[in-house]
C-alpha cells in the first residue's frame, strides 16, 4: 500500500516483491526492466521500477544508469524510482534508463524491487496468466 501512496499505481497493478541479495564479486550486467512480451499479456508493460535498498554496503554495490550518466550509492531506506517507458506511450520502453548493479566490493547488497504494470498484474498471476 506504501507503494501506492508514493507512485499513485494500485497495489493490485505491482508484482510480488523480489528480494536480492548480493554478495562480493556477484552484480548484474546492464539491462532494461521493459519487457516487450508482457505487451501481450493482460496486465501490460511494467511502468515503473522501485529500487528499495535494504542496507548499507561497505564498498561497491551501486546502481548505474550509464547513458544518463547516474550513479546512485547504496544506502539503507533509500528508495529508487525509474519508467520503463516513456512520457509519449505506456508501450515504449524508454532505453535512457537501461541500469545495472555494479559488483559489490566489500560487504552485502540487500534491496528490493518492486514492477509496477500499467494493468492488474495479480489477478492474472493468480490465474496462471502470468510468467
């Protein structure tokens, strides 16, 4: 429900939490959260990432948006909010905000993120219309 209040999307409109985890040495290499099969499923392209971070990292472990050139530094209760589409269409992928986690140094990454789709998201999973 916090999420909703921040974002105005229904909690019905979000995927299940994924919790991560990352420990020295493990990242994830540079991507985007749009999907472009979910077009055709019910509950549509994923609008928006929120990126919660969970605790502080001792060394590395940061969120890096290269072609915006943004780096943003784990911290505990911090919270990131990214599109995945853009401002003109809810069904084009806005590839200025491809990200990656860079590799963590020293210490342990823990964060969450939460999908939010331009459609229920939750009555179609539970209906098994969801990957």
């Amino acid at each position: 429900q916090r999420i909703g209040n921040v974002t105005g999307v229904s909690e019905t409109q979000s995927e299940y939490l994924q919790l991560l985890k990352y420990e020295p040495g493990q990242y994830y290499k540079v991507h985007h959260d749009f999907i472009p099969s979910h077009l055709s499923f019910p509950f549509g392209p994923r609008l928006y990432t929120l990126f919660l971070y969970l605790a502080d990292v001792e060394e590395g472990g940061e969120t890096c948006f290269p072609r915006l050139n943004i780096t943003v530094q784990p911290k505990a209760g911090r919270a990131l909010l990214w599109p995945s589409v853009t401002n003109t269409s809810r069904t084009t992928a806005d590839y200025r905000l491809m990200h990656e986690a860079r590799p963590v140094v020293r210490g342990v990454k823990y964060a969450a993120n939460a999908w939010l789709h331009l459609y229920d998201f939750r009555t179609p999973h539970m209906r098994g219309c969801a990957p």
